[in-house]
C-alpha cells in the first residue's frame, strides 16, 4: 500500500506541469477574447457616436479614438483619459474615415438632393504582448464598422 502511495504522488506530479500550463493557456486565451470583445463594442459605440456628430469634427473624432481603445470618450489635450483594453495601444491605430477625410468614397447623394456620409471605423495592428516571451505575440483581425449619416 506504501508504495501505491509514492507512485500516485509521482504520477501527480508528472501530470501536473502539463495540467497547469493548459489551465494558464486557457486563461489567457479567455483574457485575448475578452479585450477583442471589448474593442470590438467600443468600436461599434464609436461608430454611433461620430454618425450622431458633424461630419469632420475633429474634437468627436479625437473623442471616438479615445472610446475605440480606451472605452472612455473623456479627452483632454488630444489625450486619452482611460486605460487602453490592450497595453501599448493607441489612438494611431484606429483609422476613421468619412466624407471630410475620405471623401471620394464615402458621399452619396439621393434623388431629391438628400445626401448621406457613410461614416467608418476601423482597428489595424493592435497587438497583444502580454503573453511570456517563449510565445508569439497575437495580432488583432483588423475590424471595421460603419453606419450612414444624413449630411442634409
């Protein structure tokens, strides 16, 4: 019976290196879902706010970058006042675009003069680097969302 004792606490502890690393994986797995999660609703909420805002608001775009990778629209300075959902991300990496900036392809104008702006967010390159060095970074899917805005 001694023995049996001594093995099983042998077999444990073999098994349990593998066990804790898939728990850790898991885990970080579930933490990357929910920051892509997060950008992606915010990114959404974005997108509401600038198709509610003037067409080339500079103060509302500023204010929509901020939403898109702080969660928080407060702005101060051209600064972002939150914490980013994914450290050493920034404002760089969301492009914004609408008829003031883009205007070749985001303008149409309706018969009876009505013209609509399709306004567009979107997220390129945001990285995720907490991981431990030994494992590659993750990279984001670039996201975009868009809405019509009536400029008329």
């Amino acid at each position: 019976m001694r023995s049996q004792r001594g093995m099983a606490a042998v077999e444990f502890a073999i098994l349990l290196v593998p066990l804790l690393t898939l728990c850790f994986a898991g885990l970080e797995c579930a933490m990357a879902l929910q920051r892509y999660q997060s950008i992606q609703y915010s990114l959404s909420a974005a997108t509401r706010y600038l198709s509610l805002s003037p067409a080339g608001d500079s103060h509302a775009i500023q204010v929509a970058k901020c939403l898109v990778i702080t969660g928080d629209p407060s702005v101060t300075s051209n600064q972002c006042h939150g914490t980013p959902f994914v450290p050493n991300s920034g404002t760089s990496q969301v492009v914004i675009c609408d008829v003031s900036n883009c205007s070749n392809t985001q303008k149409m104008v309706l018969s009876g003069g009505i013209q609509l702006n399709l306004v567009s967010v979107s997220t390129q390159g945001i990285e995720m680097t907490d991981f431990p060095e030994w494992l590659n970074v993750l990279v984001f899917p670039n996201t975009q969302y868009s809405l019509v805005q009536s400029t008329s």
